[in-house]
C-alpha cells in the first residue's frame, strides 16, 4: 500500500490517500488541543497510544457486528481505514454527568444519569462544534432520518460493548465522542477514533482520571494515563 498526497491535517491526525482509492490512511500525533484549540500542547507518545486502542477497540466492535472503518494497522502511528464521507455530527454517549453536561444541568460529576444521555454536535471548528438536536440535523440536511436511526443504533450499542469490556479492566466509561460516515454505497459505518482522547475513562476503584482531562485540567502525567489505559486493555 502506498501513500499519496496529504489530505487534511486536524488537531490530532493526518490523513492521506493511498493508491487504493477506496482507502485513507491516518497517521496519529502527539499533539494535544483542548477549547476549541485555545489550549496547545504535547502528550508524548499519545499518537502510538490512540492508533493502537482505537484499532484494538474497533476490531472488537466488528467482532461484536458494529461496521467500522478499520483495515490494517500498518505501524505504530499509522492505520489503513476505509474512507468516508464523514457525517458532520457528532455523537456524544454519557453514562454519568461531567464535562460539559455536569456545567449545563448543574450535576456534580460523577452523578450517575438514570438513563443513556444522547447528544448531537454540529461538527464545524468555526463554530466551536454548537450542540444541535435531530430536527436541526434534518432541517440542515446533515443526515437522513435512516442515517441517524443507524448511528443511535450503533451509538447505544457501542456503549453496551464497551462498557462491559472496560468493566473487566477496572475502567468507568463515562462518557465518548463518536464520529460516523458514508462509504461510497452509502453504508453508514463508525469511523475517527476511540481513545483516552475521546472518552472520559475513570478508574473504577480510585476514581483516578485516566483520559484527557488530565491534560486539559493540568492534573499531570498524561503520559502515563494514556499508557496505563492501552497496558489495562491490550496488555502492552
Ligand atoms: P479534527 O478534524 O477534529 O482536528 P483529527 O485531527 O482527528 O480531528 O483529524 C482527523 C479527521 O479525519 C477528522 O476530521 C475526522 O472526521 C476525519 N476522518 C476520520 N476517519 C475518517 C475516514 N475513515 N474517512 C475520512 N475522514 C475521516
Ligand atoms: N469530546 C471529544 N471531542 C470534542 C468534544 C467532546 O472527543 O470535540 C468527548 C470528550 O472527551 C468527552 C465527551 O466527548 O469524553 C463529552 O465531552 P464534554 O462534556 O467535555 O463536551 P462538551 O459537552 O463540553 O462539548
């Protein structure tokens, strides 16, 4: 396989084509943003850390019948992944208030939500990512009705797996962020990635952050949370 011209350079990855023209490969950093990008900085060895999570994640979830971009993992930082048109919403799962829902409903975090809390994103940096709800998503053509009836689908099961599985290695899912898209027939499939990048990962013994808000909260030793995450799930 062999890699073409880069695409597009975001906050976190790279992506480049690839002489398969059905095929991107994305390429992980260590770059670290937070705010809408107001925030900058490094977490080292972040980007071999979320390549390898997300792909064991994603693979796990193909096993478990959710369709997903993930291909081949080719090196440390770079994976093969089926390209697709993404959908410009993004999907944020909570299973226990924080972040930003914990400030707008007034929760303490780590309040436990009685039930599954779905949220849509407007995906536009511009715009700093604005909440929208599904009539927004129709009004503005950003999916079909059968497109977001899938990814809900897809969403609160992807949950369900993963939490199941964190629960053995001792980790809260707190909350995650999951990006769909279209592939050239149309199939609705999960893409982005799954990582301590994305997700709010909360040691279920101590409380112990073991995600981005270390980072974001200046808590320390981000490396070693991302770390102690890929060593709880993958053993390495
Ligand atoms: P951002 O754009 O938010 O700064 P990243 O740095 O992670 O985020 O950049 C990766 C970009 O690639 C994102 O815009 C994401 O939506 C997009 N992307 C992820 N998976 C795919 C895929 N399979 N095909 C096309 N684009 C993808
Ligand atoms: N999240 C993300 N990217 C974003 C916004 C949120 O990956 O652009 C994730 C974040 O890591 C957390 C969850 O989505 O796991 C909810 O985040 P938060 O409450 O901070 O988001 P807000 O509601 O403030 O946008």
């Amino acid at each position: 396989m062999e890699k073409r011209e880069q695409l597009y350079e975001g906050k976190a990855k790279k992506v480049f084509k690839t002489d398969d023209e059905n095929l991107y490969l994305v390429q992980y950093k260590d770059d670290a943003t937070a705010f809408n990008g107001l925030k900058k900085g490094t977490i080292q060895g972040k980007g071999v850390i979320n390549n390898k999570v997300t792909n064991f994640l994603m693979q796990m979830l193909e096993a478990k019948g959710i369709p997903t971009h993930y291909v081949q993992q080719l090196s440390d930082r770079e994976t093969l992944v089926k390209k697709v048109e993404i959908i410009p919403v993004e999907v944020v799962v909570r299973n226990i208030a924080a972040g930003g829902l914990a400030k707008r409903m007034g929760l303490p975090e780590g309040t436990p939500m009685a039930s599954t809390v779905l949220e849509y994103s407007y995906k536009n940096d511009q715009l700093g990512d604005p909440m929208i709800n599904e009539t927004h998503v129709y009004a503005m053509g950003l999916a079909t009705p059968e497109e977001m009836k899938a990814i809900q689908s897809y969403a609160l099961q992807i949950n369900d797996i993963l939490r199941e599985y964190l629960k053995e290695a001792d980790i809260d899912l707190i909350d995650f962020k999951l990006e769909f898209g279209r592939t050239s027939d149309g199939t609705v499939i999960l893409a982005d990635e799954i990582s301590p990048d994305t997700c709010r990962f909360w040691d279920s013994t101590t409380g112990e952050k073991l995600d981005k808000d270390r980072f974001r909260r200046d808590l320390g030793n981000a490396e070693g949370a991302y770390q102690e995450v890929m060593k709880r799930l993958m053993g390495e």
